[in-house]
C-alpha cells in the first residue's frame, strides 16, 4: 500500500514538472526578447530547445507508466513566471534589465532542479530505473543551465552597476546644474 501512495506522489509530482516545463515553453522566448545581451539570449534559446526536450522526456515516463501528463497546474512556476513578466515590464537599463532576468531565470532553475531531484528520487525507490536515467539527464541540463546563468551574470552584473553608476551620475549632474541655475539667478 505504501509503494502505491509513493507511486501516486510521483505521478503528481511529474505533472506538476510537466506543467511547470510547458508554462516555460511560453515564457522562456519573452525572457530571450528582453535580453539586450546576445550571449544570455541565446542561452535562452538554447534552454528553450532543451524544455522542450524535457517536456519530451517526461511525454515518455508518463506513457510508460500509462498515465496522462495533464490534469495538475504548476503554481510554484505561474508564481515564477508572473514575476519575470513583472521585472520584464520595469523600465531598466540593458544590462540592469538583463541581471533582472537571470536573477528570474535561476530561480525557474533552482526551483526545477528540486522538482527533478524528488522525482529522481522517487522513480529511484519505485525501481524506475529507466525513469531515473531520463530524469538525470533532465537534472544536469537545468543545472548547467544554472552554470551557465552563473557565469553570464558575472559581466552583466558588473555592466549594470555601472549603468547605476552613470546614471547616478547624471542625475546628481542634473540636480546640481537645478540648484545653480538658482544661485545664478537669485544674484542677477
């Protein structure tokens, strides 16, 4: 009886994933439009071929265990998604945009990099073996994506620091340029 309410959990876990992968099918070439970085919009490109192979992957585990992938909504990922949309819409420089959505798109990767190693390790105590390997597979791919996230915001992050430092600059110029404009006259 155990076993079978495992296996019940596992099957609902993997709706929720597969939910959660078809949301970023949406969601991922918005993400790879707001990016004035070429190199991070084509990691989402490319991070777009991959979730549809995922998407694939989880297609397979679900016909082997002749079950449909559907019927569960993904609230962790809506959540998620609502919130890339929202920073997409704030009005940033490129490279303060384009930290805003890594620091959106790794949170979509951590989030799924716990969702597949649960189900990594259900289909491991339910003796899916096959499942396992698929789901491995599916696990480094959002974990090199993570990397890759990683490295990307290490140049961009520094740009947009120092896009808030002109910036800064310029509206301390302004705001002093104000300010003499009415000494000046006030001698006059």
């Amino acid at each position: 009886m155990q076993k079978d309410s495992l296996r019940r959990l596992y099957i609902d876990e993997l709706r929720d994933l597969y939910n959660a992968e078809t949301q970023l099918v949406k969601a991922l070439p918005k993400m790879a439009k707001a990016s004035s970085n070429a190199e991070l919009r084509q990691a989402f490109e490319e991070h777009l071929r991959q979730t549809s192979e995922q998407v694939s992957r989880l297609e397979q585990i679900f016909e082997s265990l002749d079950e449909k992938p559907t019927g569960k909504k993904c609230l962790g990922m809506e959540g998620l998604v609502k919130e890339a949309a929202e920073t997409m819409q704030e009005e940033y420089e490129d490279a303060v945009m384009d930290a805003a959505v890594i620091g959106a798109a790794q949170c979509v990767e951590h989030y799924e990099i716990a969702g597949y190693g649960t189900v990594k390790a259900f289909a491991e105590l339910l003796g899916e073996q096959e499942h396992v390997s698929l789901i491995e597979q599916t696990l480094d791919e959002e974990k090199s994506a993570d990397q890759k996230l990683t490295h990307l915001s290490e140049n961009i992050n520094s740009r947009a620091g120092e896009e808030g430092e002109v910036r800064e600059g310029e509206e301390e110029d302004a705001r002093h340029a104000k300010t003499s404009g009415k000494h000046s006259r006030r001698a006059a």
